[in-house]
C-alpha cells in the first residue's frame, strides 16, 4: 500500500500513514547509477485502497517511482518470515533530516 496524500505531508507519522494514495502509478526499475529509464522490470497502478502487487521478483536492487516524482532505492531479499504487505510512507524529508520515506514492512 502507498500511504500520504500531499494535503498530509506535514502531519504526525501515523496520520500520514492512515491515508492511501488511489490509482498511483509505480514503476520498477533495475537499480543503475546513473539511473536508466530504459531498465524497467514492471509497472503497477494501485486501485481505490492504495494497495498494488508487482508479484514475484527476483532479489536484488531496484529503483522504485511512484507517479514519476518520488524514487526509492529498495533491496529485494529473502526473509526469514512471509512478507503479507509493505507500506510505503512517501512523505517529504524536512530540512532537518527528519520524515521522509519510509516502508513499513507486516509480516505474516
């Protein structure tokens, strides 16, 4: 789920993360620095609830944008215990370092 409406960035952290993001487009993309558009590995849009899937994905690093603006480095890997879902907070980073974006991972 891609949680934060831009009317919220600026809330506390769990108020910004109790509102999804509907119909966002996402795009992954193998991780290269510089970045290369033309490496991408999948595209998803999340429906009414903020919720998307890419499937199954290979481990390794990628670069994940939502709606072409905010872009994370993420690592795909094995672990120990089932994954049932990762929020993706995308608020801003204040000038003090604090906020930013940040997954919230529930594991089964």
């Amino acid at each position: 789920m891609v949680g934060t409406e831009t009317s919220h960035v600026f809330a506390p952290r769990w108020l910004r993360q109790s509102f999804a993001r509907k119909y966002v487009k996402l795009a992954l993309y193998e991780y290269r620095q510089p970045f290369d558009s033309k490496l991408i590995v999948k595209t998803v849009e999340t429906d009414k609830n903020g919720v998307f899937d890419f499937g199954p994905l290979k481990i390794g690093y990628y670069t994940l944008t939502i709606d072409d603006q905010d872009a994370f480095d993420v690592e795909v890997k094995n672990l120990p215990q089932v994954t049932e879902s990762v929020l993706i907070d995308a608020s801003p980073v204040y000038p003090d370092c604090s906020g930013g974006h940040e997954f919230i991972v529930k594991t089964k």
